[in-house]
C-alpha cells in the first residue's frame, strides 16, 4: 500500500532508536537517511535493511552535511591516501550525493586492501567513495555532465526531492485502469513516443525526432492526452538515438518539470546527440525546435537507473531497466502498475542476438501482460544475416575496394554501428587478412566511443576486459583509426588518391560529414558505398539504395547533380535490430507470454504481418494502431 512522505517517516520513526541522531529525504523513488551512525544502519541485519522490507522502498545511506569535509580539503586527503602506484588520473565530487569518483589506472590500490584506502577516505572526509579506472579514451562529454552537475547539486537535490513528493503523493480515489496512445513511431519508423496513462499517473516514454522530415519532426505533444505537460509525472528514455530522444529538451521548452528516468550511458549519449542535432540544423539554417539552455535543463532534471535497479517513477508505477541489446545502455522498460495488477514491457529498439558489444536483449520479465514490440524488420520476409555472416561481407567488400586501390565510404550512425564496425575492421586487419590502410573517423565516432569506454559494465565481458586491460588488444586504440580534426583534414583526406576507409556520420545521408566524401568520391568505379544501417523512407540513404545513378546534393546553397558510378553494398547483418525471426525468438523466450502486443516503429505492413504471426502463435491480442489512437491495456 502506498505511503505518504509523511506516513514514510512516520514508519522509520518507529523502527529507529530514539538515541539515533539521523534525518529522513527523498531522492525520487528512493528514500535518503542521512546520519552520522551508519554502522547501526548497514548490514544485513543493520536498520537500512529493517526499513527497506518494511516501506518496500530502496534506501540510500548519506553521511550528514555537518560530517562532510570540503571538496579542497577532501582533495588533500585523497592524494595523500592514495598511492603513486594507483595512478590517479582524476577526481570528480557530486555533493548531491556526497559522493567522489576516484578515477586511476590500477583501481585495486586505490582501493586498498579489503577496501581499507577507500575505507579511510569515508571516515575522514565524509564522502561516499567510487573508484573506477581511467576510461583508455577520454570523453569530453562525460566529463562535462560530471562537472555541471557538481555546479548545480543543490538545484538537482531540490529537484530530486519535489519528484520524490510527487511520487509520494495521497491516493486519488477510484478503480485502476491503464491505456497507452501512440504519439510517434506507430506505422511508422521515427519519432518514438508513447504516453502510459492511468488513473493516478501520466509517464511518457521516449520522445524522438523524425529525422527524415523536415515538415513534421515531432511526436503529437499537442494530442489532448498529452496536454498539458507540466502535469505528466515522468518521462523514461530506453536509449539515446534521435528518434527516441531528440525531441526531449522541448518538453522543458514547454512546462515540464518532472524527471527524465535513463541509464547513464544514455544520459551522456544524449547530451551528444541533441547538441549535433542542434549543430547540424543551425548550419542547414533550420529552425531549432530548443536552445542548449533546453538540454541543459533536461540534463539537471535526469534520474541514472541502472539495468536491474528496480524503482517508483509514479505513484503507482514502479520501473525496471534490462538490457536491449541496440546501442549502449539501451533497456527493455518493465513497468509494474498499480501494485502488480498490470505489467506492461516496452521492448524499445531491440536485438534478440549477442554481438561483439552487447549482450542479447534480456527475456526474463518477472511478469508481462502486454508488450509494445518494435518492428522495423517484422514482415514475413524480413531476415538478416547473422554478424559472422555480415562480418564476411564487410571483408569482402573491403578487399576488393583496397584491391582497386579505392576509398570506401562507410556512412555509420556515430552511436553503435560505427564502434561494432571499427571492431569487424580491427579484427580484419589484426588477422592479416587485409593489410592495414588509414581508417578515418569523422563526425561524432570518437567522442561516442570514448563515451562507450567510460561505460564498461554496459558491454560485453570479453570487450569489456578488452578496455580495462592495458595490452594493446583494445579495438578502438588500434593506429589505424585515426580521427578528422576539422575542414581542412577532411579536404586533404578528399583530394588524397592513396586507399583508405571512411567511416562519418550522418548514418542516413540526410546531413553530416559523409556528404563531402561522397560527392567527390561517387563518380569513381574504383570506390565503395557501404551502409551498415537502416536507410528510412524519405533519406538520400534510402533513394540511394533503391538504384538511383545520379542524386541532387545541396552543396552550399545549390544543387549539384552528382552521378552514382561506385560500388554500393548494402550489409543488413550489422543492424541494431532484431529481424523477424529474433523477434518471434524473443516473444518465445519471454517466461511469461503477454496477453496483449502492441506493434509499432514499422510500417503497416510489418507492424500487422507481425501482429498475426504473434496472434496465431500465441492466441494474444494484437494491434498495430495508427498515431493518435490510444489502447486500454486494464
């Protein structure tokens, strides 16, 4: 039964010794008690665990303000507590938390002994302590949020504590019901977004760009169900792609002030992709939907969950996070409502096999009622070839380019399917298979790797070990990447006749670097074109798969007709989606088959193609409603 912030309190009161000096707050869903005394508290047996089984809350230890030390005198402690030998590389605080991430090249020194270092440091300074070891490549991305949310700690506490309010809010009376209304990706691909409404709740889930239309970019926000969106309770991001999370900042450019519910790979992933997104329409002179001040307010506003981490986002809806497997930190969204009667699954952008990166996408649901399946590739004939498959594709292709003594364009979203390719391209030239010849990146492909680095548990073990071992074997430090560092190395890159591949954003064709390299390089028999992605109805991408022999290109203000004459390979293996026959797999993996599905983020003809199969299957409800139509699930 849901408990009010003070009906909470109330109850810890009674659990707590009266000679306990300690202080009760909210961090969302969580419950923060902040003492002095924490031995009373931790343990198995310890006063945290007593509470947590009794309010059915997760429950966060904090030391009190008064014990925290300075973050300039807390520096003075760290550096001489721990070693030379540990490395240290970098120290960032969130006194929102009180909490400090020690960052070095051997965390186990800086750790200590039976975690005795990191012990003494708590007891001095006052600070929670996490080490983590320095990331091979630096991101500028991560370090940034790191850094503004130092700045704005006492804002995000305050924020933290009104959300927790929120959730924590009197029961409104009457029965529980739910419904979902489709307000982007539904018989369509882009702009993912879905609105979960029920009787005590509003919770928004994605909000994405079409990024293939200029006319009509954004989900329906201007639906009666969304309106207004000052009073939606939460909006949750299963991962960072644009068309799920590009259109986020204008909820806040609009009223809204609640939280923003993803994992921390998404978050900086984010952060990422909205400022190229802003960068990008700025230069074609399009209209920007939000300002960097939006994206910083999203970014104050955001909640880090953790795949598995089970938390209250809504006062009848508690979410858990699990792996996707399409780009990193990308969940599976399980949404537990109205105290177990309905439990509902976003699958998000999924794919149902192990990669070299990821993990295949999580079955394992405690409970599924109804499930929203993505279905790009859904229709009856949609199969992919498995990733060895693709990888020998992607040699073939690059052999008989360098063989030509050509250039191979790799149009590639910066996010997931540049870094599986740099490893397919890594694992090519460390074979011998292929001689090594210049791999340049250009676009975002280096700073969203250094963000995958920063993120190790989120990917496989064998990459991950790959990443925290310094012995050369990390893919992504190979001396054949190498990135572009402005215009001028771009046009020297264009007008060098020696073989090299290119890898560049954007993944679609639609804007980013990518077009120089193909306008001049287009015309020549003896270069390749190879998409590793999904070419979306409408994208230059997508005209250029079809067989056109010449594309206009708006190269600075004019059209410049440019004529196709290079090798054009499409590789479907490399996708971040699952194909029909994953899809179906993963339905039958699921240990508790939903009685409802919900298809959409495809066409028509995917989304019911799908449906039926899944109909005839499984005797469940299916649906592949179209944009605005809403579905009661309960």
């Amino acid at each position: 039964m849901r408990q009010t912030f003070k009906q909470v309190k109330d109850e810890i009161g009674k659990i707590v010794p009266k000679n306990i000096q300690y202080e009760v707050d909210l961090e969302a869903g969580d419950i923060a008690i902040f003492t002095s005394e924490f031995s009373e508290f931790l343990g198995s047996d310890g006063l945290a665990s007593k509470i947590s089984k009794k309010i059915k809350r997760r429950i966060k230890m904090r030391p009190l303000a008064e014990m925290v030390m300075s973050k300039e005198d807390s520096i003075e402690v760290i550096n001489e507590l721990v070693p030379e030998s540990a490395g240290l590389s970098e120290l960032y605080f969130d006194p929102c938390y009180w909490s400090v991430i020690i960052q070095c090249e051997n965390p186990s020194e800086a750790v200590g002994r039976r975690g005795a270092i990191a012990n003494e440091i708590r007891t001095k300074t006052g600070w929670e302590v996490k080490v983590e070891r320095t990331p091979p490549i630096e991101s500028k991305t991560v370090r940034d949020i790191r850094g503004y949310r130092e700045l704005q700690a006492e804002e995000r506490r305050k924020l933290l504590k009104n959300f927790g309010l929120n959730i924590h809010r009197p029961k409104r009376p009457g029965s529980p019901w739910a419904r979902i209304t489709a307000l982007g990706s539904y018989q369509e691909v882009g702009r993912a977004c879905h609105l979960v409404t029920t009787n005590e709740s509003r919770v928004m889930i994605d909000v994405g760009v079409n990024i293939a239309s200029d006319t009509d970019p954004m989900p329906f926000f201007n639906a009666p169900e969304a309106l207004p969106l000052e009073q939606l309770d939460a909006v949750i991001i299963t991962h960072a792609h644009l068309d799920h999370a590009g259109m986020l900042p204008v909820l806040f450019k609009y009223g809204y002030k609640g939280p923003v519910f993803c994992t921390p790979p998404t978050r900086d992933l984010m952060l990422l992709l909205q400022t190229d997104y802003l960068k990008i329409g700025g230069s074609e002179g399009r209209p920007a939907p939000y300002d960097m001040e939006d994206i910083r307010t999203c970014m104050r506003h955001v909640v880090d969950v953790e795949w598995n981490q089970t938390t209250d986002i809504a006062p009848d809806m508690k979410m858990t996070f699990s792996n996707s497997g399409h780009i990193i930190g990308s969940s599976a969204v399980h949404l537990n409502i109205a105290d177990g009667k309905h439990n509902l699954v976003f699958s998000g952008d999924q794919k149902y096999e192990k990669s070299w990166m990821f993990d295949a996408a999580n079955t394992r649901f405690p409970r599924c009622e109804t499930l929203v399946l993505e279905a790009t590739y859904g229709a009856a004939g949609d199969f992919q070839p498995s990733r060895d498959e693709a990888n020998q594709e992607l040699q073939d292709i690059v052999s008989r380019t360098l063989q030509r003594n050509g250039k191979m364009i790799c149009p590639v979203f910066a996010v997931g399917r540049s870094q599986e390719v740099m490893i397919a391209i890594d694992d090519l030239f460390r074979s011998g298979v292929v001689k090594p010849v210049p791999v340049w990146l250009d676009g975002m492909i280096l700073e969203a790797t250094a963000i995958h680095a920063s993120h190790p548990n989120y990917l496989t073990s064998a990459l991950r070990k790959s990443l925290l071992k310094n012995d050369g074997n990390n893919p992504f430090t190979s001396p054949w990447f190498r990135s572009v560092e402005g215009r001028e190395r771009r046009e020297a890159i264009i007008m060098d006749t020696s073989p090299c591949i290119v890898l560049a954003t954007s993944g679609m064709m639609n804007a980013g670097p990518v077009i120089s390299y193909f306008q001049h390089w287009a015309h020549e028999e003896r270069n390749s074109l190879c998409f590793v992605g999904y070419q979306a109805e409408g994208t230059l991408g997508r005209r250029l798969q079809k067989g056109f022999s010449e594309v206009p290109l708006n190269v600075q203000g004019k059209t410049e007709i440019v004529k196709v004459g290079c090798e054009m390979v499409t590789i479907d293996g490399f996708s971040g989606h699952s194909d029909r026959r994953q899809l179906l797999d993963f339905v039958e993996a699921m240990g508790s088959k939903p009685r409802n599905v919900l298809c959409h983020h495809g066409d028509y003809t995917k989304c019911s193609e799908l449906g039926k199969e899944l109909r005839d299957r499984y005797r469940c409800r299916t649906y592949a409603p179209k944009n605005l139509e809403t579905v009661r699930i309960l």
